[in-house]
C-alpha cells in the first residue's frame, strides 16, 4: 500500500490572493512546497489538490501530479479526502499544508512513522513546544494536550494546560504544545471521518480534529523543535523569498 502526501491549494485567499502561484523566486509557491515534500522517504506520491485550472496547470508545467478537484470543500481536509478517495492503492494520507514551502522532509517521516508504530492510531499530527506566553495565549494559536503515550487529549484555541500556580519560569521550559497543521490519515479512516457531520466540540472550537476525539478516536502526537513556517501574508513570502535568496538557490 502506498504512502501518498496530497497537497490542497486553493487560489483563493482573504490575506493573499493566488498565494500557491507567487513566483517571485522564480518558482511557483506551490512548487516548492512539492519540492520540499520530495525530500521525504517515506512518499511513494504527491497530489495537488486544487479547484482552480490556474494552479493544476502550474503544477504540470513543473512536472509535478494535480488532480482538480469541486470547488464547494468547506475544508482542506475534505478536498483531500475527495482525491484519497481516487487512489484505492493508497494506505496512508499525509495533509501538507499547501503554504509550507520549507517543510523538512525529515518531519514528514516522523509524522508517517506515528501511524507504523501505532496500529491503533487513526491519525496522527504533530506540536512544537510552546515558550511564549504571547503564542500561548493566542486563539489563533493551537494547543494541544496529550497523554503519556503520545495520544492527543484535546485540542483548543484557550490556553492548555491551565496552570493554575502559574506559568513555569526561567530555564525555557514549555509552557505547552503548539499543535502543527500538518496531518496522516489511514486512508480508510479518511474517508470516513470525512463523511461524518461537524460535532459540537468542532463547532465550538472551530478545530476539524475535535470532531476525530469527539468520535471516540485515536490520534498519535508527535513533537517536533522546530516548526515549519507558512505563508498567511504578504510580508510572510517576503521573508520567505530573502531566505530562498540566501540560501543562494
């Protein structure tokens, strides 16, 4: 059975319009994030997934797979399933975020090796740790929980744990986990879930994974030092494209 990576990208953007076909390295954004995927081990193939011609066309112009896709997905996560839905040879999905050009390979591989070394596991995900206060007390930012044997607890937009004699100082001990957009799926649990209506908890939350936990399900957590960094804004490519430059590539 193969491990697949399918990679949604969208054209459209409220920050940045197009983001998966800014070229001003010289490359497609949505190319280097392909790229980045290839330096992986564990990927036997790699799927764009996309609703939008512009985006499919660029990316069989630099020789990589697309497959179109509707273009009504009120999730990345569903126009994923709909492609895994495709590859009956498929054994594992990895969700690559489609604004993560500089995503290691090597992370990759450790989230692909989660669901070998846990046949229980459904899904597994990744965290960094957590040492500002300001990220964790941010709702944009993530958090996650997990038990002794690496299974996600819960995921919430508040600040978890609660540490109710307050936050650990000096030394830079983690004040908690940052959850990583970046997801494996046992194909057949894909399709699944996928089909399955929001649960409150999602709601509530606005986080797809809680309707997983909700469900009764496991989800394998792994962490990692160093999280990858995605491109939301006009100023998060900027930096991107002065890191590509001096890296002279």
């Amino acid at each position: 059975m193969q491990i697949v990576a399918v990679i949604p990208a969208r054209h459209a953007s409220t920050r940045l319009p197009g983001k998966p076909l800014l070229s001003e390295t010289g490359r497609p954004l949505i190319q280097h994030v392909v790229e980045s995927a290839r330096s992986a081990r564990s990927l036997q193939r790699i799927v764009v997934a996309t609703d939008d011609a512009r985006i499919h066309d660029a990316v069989v112009a630099f020789g990589g797979e697309a497959m179109m896709t509707r273009a009504d997905h009120p999730t990345g996560t569903d126009r994923v399933a709909e492609v895994a839905a495709r590859i009956a040879e498929a054994g594992i999905i990895v969700n690559i975020q489609g604004d993560e050009p500089e995503i290691a390979g090597e992370t990759i591989d450790q989230l692909v090796s989660l669901l070998q070394q846990d046949p229980d596991a459904r899904m597994a995900t990744l965290a960094t740790p957590i040492r500002e206060e300001s990220v964790y007390r941010d709702p944009s930012c993530v958090k996650v929980v997990r038990s002794r044997n690496n299974r996600a607890l819960y995921f919430s937009r508040s600040p978890i744990p609660c540490h109710r004699d307050g936050l650990p100082s000096g030394g830079g001990e983690p004040i908690g986990l940052l959850h990583l957009g970046l997801y494996a799926f046992r194909r057949d649990f894909l399709l699944s879930i996928a089909s399955l209506p929001p649960s409150a908890l999602e709601a509530a939350e606005k986080l797809e994974q809680l309707r997983v936990l909700e469900a009764g399900h496991a989800i394998a957590i792994g962490v990692v030092e160093e999280p990858g960094v995605g491109i939301d804004t006009p100023a998060d490519y900027r930096r991107f494209v002065e890191r590509w430059r001096a890296r002279g590539q």
